[in-house]
C-alpha cells in the first residue's frame, strides 16, 4: 500500500474511533428492508475500516478496488463516496427484494408502531359510501384502494408487511359515519378514503385530537387547515374557477352574461360556490344561486329559477340523482343551457336513461382532477385492464383511478415512515410533512404539497359523458389550469 494510502487508513480509523459506537450510525444510513440497511451498514464499515467481517470475503473480493480509489481522493470527500456507495448498495437491494430476487425478511421488532401494526401487517381504515347517495362511486374508490394495495402487497407492501383494508360503509350519513370511526380508530393507524363532505367536516375535530393521517373523498379546500387531512387532488372551488374559463374559451360565455349554480348545503356545495363567487366576479358575470338538500332527489323548481333567471350556464354541485332531475328537466322543457358538474355529480349509469342520454352526451360537461376510466395514458390503461380483470360487468367509473392514486400517495407516505424508522402516528405526519410532491402516472393530477394549506392541485380535465365510452366519459380538455387558478391563495 503506498504511504499516502496508509495515512489516510489510519486517520479514518482515529477517527471513527474517536466517535465511538458503530460508524455506520453516523452515516445517517435507513432503509425498509432489515437486510439491505445491514448490507449496507456492513459496506460502509468495511470503506471506512478496511476490515471485512463477511464470511466470504466478498468486501475485499468486490470492493477494495473502490476502496483504494475512495482513498486516493481528497479527504474531506471520502465520507461523502463512502455514504453514496453504502446508498447505492441499498437501492441495488432494495430492488432486488422488489423484484423477488433477494427474500424479503421479517422486520426489526424494535421499530416503534402505532394502532393497527403488527409485525407482519399494517391496518388501513376506509369509511365509505356503499349504499347512500355515492355509493356508485364510495364502491369504485374503495375497489380501486383495494387493488393498489393487492399489487403492491405482491411487491413486498410495506416495512415488509402486508397492507389490509378495514372497510365500513357508512351509507351517507354523519351520524353513522362518527360511530364507525369511533369503533375502528384504534384497530387503524391511518385512514385510506373518508368519504364524504359533511362525513369529514363532523370528524376533523376527533381526526386532530387523534392524530391520524386521513386521505377524505373529499376536495375542500376548507379541509387544508387539518394538518393530518391528505387531499389528493384539485378543491372544490378551483374545479368551478376553472369551469368558468373554460366555458369563456369554448363555449361562448362571455362578460355580461348570467350564470347559474345548484349546489348541495354544507361544505361540498358551499366551497364549490365559493369558486363561481370568485370567478364570476373576475369575468364579470352575474350569479344566479340555487341550494338544494341531499334529500333532494327532484331539482326541477331549482332549474325553473335559473331558466326564469335567464341563466344559459348552470354549474352544479350535487349528487348524481340531482343532475339526473336537472337533466330530466332540459329534455322535458328544451331548456337551452349548458351544464357543469363538480367531479362527484356523474356516474355511467345515469347514461341507461335513453329519455336523458341526448341532453347529457350534448349539454353536461364534468370537471375532475382524476383521469376518466377511459384514459389510454399507460397507468390508467394499467389500472384499467387489471380492474376490469379482477371485477368483471361491473358499470365501469373513473373512481377506481382515483382509489388507486389514493393508494399510491399512502403508500409513499407509509414507505417514507418506514425508511426514517418508525410506523406510529406521529412519524406518519412527520413524513407527509416533508413530502413536497406525488406523481401518481396520470391517474391525478400532479399533487405538490410543499405550501401546507394551499390546494396540492389546481388542474383538472373537463369531461363529458359518452355512453360508448368505458366508464361513461371522454375527454374534451386535458389537465388544465386557469390563470385565476393558479393564483389563487387560500386565506
């Protein structure tokens, strides 16, 4: 060994030395594999020793070349290319377990856990809609939640635990939407769909006190002041910022005008409302304002305001039966308007109505930050093909695209709790925290949530029902965002 090498291994070894412990726990080093962090552990060690404690050698087959090089190296950078091999060695791991090339083994049962963790499985809560007002799409969220967790379960899950799925149907209403969480809040350690407005609006209080990381189906932005509340996708009053210029650009809306907005009482509707205030106030245009209840299922005296009002654009913020009644209400009266919908108003089957489907294929328009069921981008289509495989003559919606970029946003929150050592409640919020941004293929919108209590997106597609398509949509604008949208702040 050259004398400069022999110097430089000495003054290393001082000074690992005289750090103490084991030299690697200085080196920051944490994966979600047991077995690669100590492959790694032992790499590093073994640069910074020059000891190999493998039973076969490999260090000094493998790496001592690196090694000499590492050392030849200015020495106030060699920790630095020791650190960046020992990380290399763990994305070449950790890729390997993926890929089932290398076992995947039990976790270390030091790591600290919250509720509904155990060694070998990880319990995430869903409260869902499967027989209320949205239980078309509460069923698709929730089976595109289960199909992002059965593929990525195959892929290893999580901190080498299996994901489950602890779903409750609330039906739509509060007060049994309060009792469920109460009797699954401490078998859960977070929450993978909440649905519903007035659902979420009634829990937040407990969600806070709890501390358990919730992801609501639900796009108000009224929800960003919960730090625990995870929204996956564009809010309410932005989708209707965006509906406005987008019927100025294409469909003759124009200064001056009169626009109208139904919309359900409570949060939902009330924040969508929210946006056309804004909106119509930037462009000049009147407002015409309507409120309905989700007990509501004939809207036609709501729609006999705006015709009388002599408003020829209605934005609506209801259930998917309320959109029918307004449709049902254009076709009878030939009401000369435009309609469009906040994402949660559509499902295929209101296409079945043939009295109906013309006023739909030609009047309504939807507005989503989520990729329609029909997408040909190659995740969706992914998503597509393997729903379609796993839930034959099911009525297809784009809810299963959400449900799994749902599932692709916890994941990245889970699997970044795991890597910084801990599964509780607190290291969960801790890792939201420092994620700035999600890119789930397509299947959302791009979601940056590096400005807490800001929208994570301000895009969205405008879509409009097609009864040959799959799931019932097509797309008429890509993701987009208005100017006005993207300046929006809110207060």
């Amino acid at each position: 060994m050259k004398l400069r090498s022999a110097l430089v291994l000495v003054l290393v070894m001082v000074t690992a030395a005289a750090c103490g412990g084991d030299p690697a726990s200085s080196a920051g080093l944490s994966s979600r594999y047991p077995q690669c962090l100590q492959q790694s552990q032992d790499l590093y060690n073994y640069l910074r020793t020059g000891v190999d404690h493998t039973g076969d050698h490999s260090m000094d087959l493998g790496m001592a070349d690196r090694r000499a090089d590492i050392l030849y190296a200015p020495l106030d950078a060699q920790d630095g290319l020791m650190r960046a091999e020992a990380e290399r060695s763990i994305q070449d791991c950790e890729k390997a377990v993926r890929e089932g090339r290398v076992p995947l083994l039990a976790p270390s049962t030091s790591l600290p856990v919250g509720p509904g963790v155990t060694a070998d499985t990880i319990t995430l809560g869903v409260l869902t809609d499967m027989t209320g007002s949205f239980a078309g799409l509460g069923k698709t969220i929730s089976q595109g939640n289960q199909l992002f967790w059965r593929d990525q379960n195959r892929a290893g899950g999580v901190c080498a635990r299996h994901v489950d799925l602890l779903v409750k149907d609330h039906g739509y209403s509060v007060q049994n939407a309060v009792g469920l969480y109460a009797q699954v809040r401490d078998k859960v350690l977070a929450f993978q769909q909440l649905l519903g407005s007035p659902e979420t609006a009634a829990l937040l209080n407990k969600i806070a006190i709890d501390g358990v990381l919730t992801q609501p189906v639900s796009w108000s932005s009224l929800l960003l002041a919960n730090p625990y509340v995870v929204l996956s996708g564009t809010t309410y009053d932005l989708e209707m910022i965006n509906a406005v210029d987008w019927l100025m650009k294409h469909r003759g809306l124009k200064p001056g005008d009169k626009i109208g907005h139904i919309y359900l009482e409570g949060e939902y509707g009330e924040n969508a409302l929210s946006g056309s205030r804004q909106a119509a106030t930037a462009n000049g245009l009147g407002l015409i304002e309507q409120n309905v209840l989700t007990s509501q299922a004939d809207i036609s005296a709501a729609m006999l305001a705006m015709r009388t009002a002599g408003a020829r654009y209605v934005l609506m913020t209801t259930t998917p039966k309320q959109l029918a009644s307004a449709a049902a209400f254009v076709a009878s009266t030939n009401y000369d308007v435009t309609l469009v919908g906040s994402n949660p108003t559509f499902l295929p089957s209101l296409l079945d109505a043939q009295a109906t489907r013309s006023v739909f294929e030609q009047r309504v328009f939807v507005v989503a930050s989520n990729a329609a069921f029909s997408s040909t981008a190659p995740i969706p289509t992914k998503v597509r093909t393997e729903y379609e495989a796993a839930h034959p003559g099911e009525t297809y919606n784009s809810g299963v695209m959400y449900g799994y970029g749902q599932g692709q946003i916890m994941y990245k929150v889970l699997d970044s709790a795991c890597v910084a050592g801990s599964l509780t409640r607190p290291a969960l919020l801790q890792a939201f925290q420092k994620i700035s941004s999600v890119d789930t293929s397509g299947l959302i919108a791009p979601l940056d949530y590096s400005r807490p209590g800001q929208p994570p997106a301000r895009a969205v597609y405008v879509l409009q029902p097609d009864h040959s398509e799959q799931g019932g949509l097509r797309v008429t604008q890509d993701l987009f965002s208005s100017f006005q949208a993207q300046a929006f702040r809110r207060q």
